[in-house]
C-alpha cells in the first residue's frame, strides 16, 4: 500500500540511460504534443541554456484538477532530450508521466525518471512502467519519493 504525501520535487523523464536517442526528441513536437494533450499549454522556446549549447523548451500545462505544472524541457543534441516538471507532487507528474508514455515517446518502454531527491541520494533513474494507469503511475512515482526522502 502507497503511503502518499505532498512532497515535492522535480521529476525528470529521460529515454532510457543506453539509448539517449530513443525517443527522437523534438522540441517543436514536445510543443505540439502539450498543446494537444493539455488545451491551454503554454510554451516558449529556450536558446542557448546554462554554458553549453542546450536548447530547452519552458512550458506551463494545466491538469484536470486545475493544478499548473512548470516544466523545462532541454536538448543538448539531436534526437535527445529530456522534460523535467519542477515542484511537483507524484500525483501531479503522473499525468504528464503517462501522457508521455502512451502518447509522445514511440515506444512505452522508453522512460525512465528520476527525482532532485533521489538523485540527492545517489539513486539514479529508475524505468517507468510500460503499462498503468494514471494513478498507478503515481503510486510507482511516490514509492520512489517514500525511498529516497530521508
């Protein structure tokens, strides 16, 4: 049984750690895809992130309940990418979690996350599971945050 809290953090979804390039990232139709899945998104494309030569995507969805997620999305080369959503609950990113997996990457076997917390710890990221609802998606997510919040 989930023991679920409020907690928040920042949840980053990546393709799996062997296959940066697995989801064909890009920018443009991770904006599409938000725009589609969550009416009301709000993007706007980032140039020229931190000291490298990432570029990022800023967005803003609203969930079903009326909770905003804040999110960054970056790449720092073709074909690779990664959605970070910060301040958020396990609840809350499962939405986005799931609509990534079922509807953005090309395969739902494609991702894997990891948390500021667990990444504070040590943990590095950990698959997201290929099938499960939205709310098993955030039980999965939440079980991560009740092992690595110390």
């Amino acid at each position: 049984m989930t023991t679920w809290t409020d907690r928040r953090t920042t949840f980053a979804f990546t393709p799996p750690s062997d296959d940066a390039r697995a989801w064909a990232f890009d920018l443009d139709a991770l904006a599409a895809h938000l725009k589609r899945e969550f009416p009301g998104a709000w993007t706007k494309p980032e140039e020229q992130l931190g000291p490298g030569s990432a570029n990022g995507l800023s967005f803003e969805i609203q969930l079903p309940d009326g909770t905003w997620l804040r999110g960054l999305a970056t790449q720092v080369r073709a074909d690779s990418g990664a959605v970070s959503v910060m301040d958020t609950t396990a609840r809350e990113v499962a939405v986005l979690a799931v609509s990534l997996r079922d509807n953005f990457v090309p395969a739902s076997n494609l991702i894997e996350f990891y948390s500021d917390l667990g990444v504070d710890v040590g943990r590095g990221p950990d698959p997201l599971p290929a099938q499960g609802s939205v709310e098993e998606i955030a039980a999965v997510l939440q079980e991560h945050l009740n092992t690595v919040d110390v």
